[in-house]
C-alpha cells in the first residue's frame, strides 16, 4: 500500500498482508446466541466490519487503539516453576516486595501496561552481609522467570585494561535485548543481566583515582543502556553487593536500580526454614535421628547467616560420617553400617560448639561473661549513661511518636 501525503514528504510507503476474513451468524447474535468466527475465502466488507491490524516482525510501527490485534501473551512466570521448591528461607518478605515491585506488571499482557502508561522495573539491587542469600535469590529469580537465560556477569570481569574496551563489554551484554527490542517492541521477551559484586564497576564517579577514568565512563555506559535516550523495557539488571554504600547515587533513583532490597540475616523462623531446607533430604531417606529438634537449633544459632547455617548441617554430617571410617592401613566404611548412618544432635552440638562459628554478632556466652557481675558503678559517668539509657527506653515504649532510637555508648 503506498498512501500519498502533503508536506515535505511526499509519500510514505507502507506495505500491508491480508492475513484472511471471519464472519459470524449476525442472526444468532441478534437472538442473543453465541456465534464462534469462521473463517472464509470471500466475503463483503459492510459499515460495520472491524478491520484487525497486526505489527509485522521488524517493522517500526507501533500499534495502538481499539484496531490493534491481541497477540499471543507468554506469561512471565515460568508456568513448571514450582514456588515450594525455591529453597529461599527466611526471606519470604523481601521476595514478595521483589515480586509486587519488578513482576506484578510484568504478568499483565502489553496492552493492559500500555492503558496504564506504566514503565517496567528495570533494576533491582540486592544487598547485605555475606552469605545471606543474595546469589541464591538471584539465581531462582532466574530460574522463575520465563525468560532468556539469564547473563551472569561477575563485576571485575567487566574492566579491561586496554581504553574502551569495559564500556565495550557494558554495550556487548545489552546487544541481544537492543535488536530484539528494534524488532519485537512491546512484544519482545525479558532479558536477565546479573551483577555479582556490582560495586567493583559501579563505584562513585571521582571516588576512584585513575588517569582514564574507568571506573566513571563504565558508570556512564551502564548508566545510558538502563535509563537514557534509547533506554531499553525488555531488560531486568539484578545487582548484588555488600557495599551499598560504595555505590554511585545515580544508579540507584527510580527508573534504574530502584527497588532496593535489604538481605539481612535471618530471624528464628527464618533460621528455621533454613535448617528445615537443607535437612530436607535427610528426612526424606531417613538420615536425621529422632533426637534432632531443628526447633532447638533454630534458636541457639543466633546470628548464623544462611550459609552458616548450611555449613553447620554440613559439619553434622561429616561427624555423622566420620563414625562409620575404620582408620588404619587403609580408610575402610563398613557398607552396612553406612546404610544405617544417621545424623544425630550430638553431631549437630558437635558442629555447632567446634566448627561454625557466626561472623556476625556476639556470643551469648561471650556476653554473660561480661555482665555476671552486673555494671559497676565506678563514677557519676557511668550513672548519667544508665538514667539516659532508660529514660530513652521509656520514651520509646511510652510515645507513639518516637521512631526507632540508636544509642552509641562509648
């Protein structure tokens, strides 16, 4: 189809394919009957025949209105996913913020987002201590998504040492989701790029001394492929570090990295979950003696991240094992003894009191060691910090206006 236009330009060509017609029974629908489209090899074009246009693969043109055609919606969420198996414990709350932040509108089909006006989260960046579970997130995010598989990019990797080549590596990583965005538009499917340990490249721009400057134009070109003149909609970037603060501020406002989750350690049901998780399988084969209360545990492993509570069962386990090895000229199992192996709490007490020890906080031994005695109180110093420490105590259970209230002692 050629249309002639006036102005500067004097024609714009076009092409347009019959697809084909379909025709319903007008009569049944007059008597309020269901009539299920046809399709026909002639036909006559009335007043009130609905014209349906499609957007062809490759073509610039963007559909919209009451004429655009319904193409086939794929839902985001990988439909054999099953959430009971993700294996995250602990982190019920920061995944449901994830999902409601980066994938409500992602399951709603392009036409409903285009009514809304409404922009996909691009950017989600997952911080906190180590071994909390940000990786683990991240990869069955991966996993849950019907998606592209996702591209998973350690941050150092990122820098070359010859000049232009780490903003090359930026723009290499987007390269597949630019063409298919240009092709597919609305309808292109999601790309994943993760950054572990994203503070290496994304440091703030001037904190780092370097006659190249780097580390700023890596920032810009990550920077321009995420939000700027050809931002692409089809890209979701999952950041993780344990600096946020080292961060660039710019990548992290809204319309970039903007949901920004916390993975903290976990608390006693957390703790919970966790054990139960990586115990699962013992359970299963009847490896986990009787004795063994996770409850018990759950509670005693006060400041252990999720690797260290993985690492415990791991370290029960070689105790278990351990037990059943005849060491002398040779290392020897006895294999029907092996098939009876089970993990006890004496293993776990074993684990837990010789081998893991948490990273984070201080023991409760440790702890009552220091205050068996209560405070003494060697001078008026000392009594100012107690009134002010419990008249702040008091203020905060009392008023209902008081936040959240920090005291450093010295």
């Amino acid at each position: 189809m050629v249309k002639q236009t006036s102005g500067q330009n004097d024609e714009m060509a076009g092409s347009v394919i019959f697809t084909g017609k379909r025709t319903v029974d007008l009569a049944a629908v007059a008597r309020g009957q269901n009539s299920k489209a046809r399709k026909i090899p002639l036909g006559v074009s009335l007043a009130n025949t609905m014209v349906i246009f499609e957007r062809a693969e490759g073509s610039s043109i963007n559909l919209a209105g009451k004429s655009k055609g319904k193409s086939q919606f794929v839902s985001i969420i990988n439909p054999d996913f099953d959430f009971k198996t993700m294996g995250i414990g602990g982190l019920d709350t920061e995944f449901n913020a994830i999902f409601r932040r980066a994938f409500a509108s992602r399951v709603f089909p392009p036409e409903v987002v285009y009514q809304l006006g409404m922009k996909h989260c691009r950017g989600i960046l997952l911080y906190g201590p180590p071994g909390t579970g940000k990786t683990l997130m991240a990869r069955q995010i991966g996993k849950m998504l019907n998606a592209r598989e996702p591209k998973i990019v350690n941050g150092p990797q990122i820098l070359d040492k010859y000049v232009g080549e780490s903003e090359a590596n930026i723009r290499k990583l987007f390269a597949d989701a630019d063409e298919e965005e240009k092709r597919l538009g609305p309808n292109s499917g999601l790309h994943i790029i993760i950054f572990d340990e994203i503070d290496a490249i994304c440091k703030s721009r001037g904190s780092v001394a370097s006659g190249a400057g780097v580390h700023d134009t890596v920032v810009n070109q990550l920077l321009s492929k995420i939000d700027g003149v050809d931002q692409l909609n089809n890209i979701l970037i999952i950041g993780m570090t344990n600096r946020r603060d080292m961060i660039d501020e710019a990548l992290l406002r809204p319309g970039r990295l903007e949901v920004q989750i916390e993975i903290g350690l976990p608390d006693e049901n957390g703790r919970s979950q966790i054990l139960n998780i990586h115990t699962a399988r013992l359970r299963e084969h009847n490896k986990l003696n009787a004795d063994v209360d996770l409850k018990e545990f759950s509670e005693i492993t006060r400041n252990f991240s999720g690797a260290e509570l993985e690492g415990l069962v791991r370290a029960a386990m070689s105790f278990a094992m351990n037990r059943h090895i005849k060491a002398g000229k040779r290392v020897e199992i006895d294999p029907e003894a092996a098939d009876k192996l089970q993990v006890c709490r004496a293993d776990f007490m074993h684990a837990f009191e010789n081998d893991i020890k948490p990273a984070f906080g201080i023991s409760k031994e440790e702890f009552d060691s220091y205050i068996s005695n209560g405070i003494i109180i060697w001078g008026q110093s000392v009594t100012d910090v107690l009134e002010e420490g419990e008249l702040r105590i008091r203020q905060t259970i009392k008023s209902e206006m008081t936040p959240l209230v920090s005291i450093l002692i010295e």
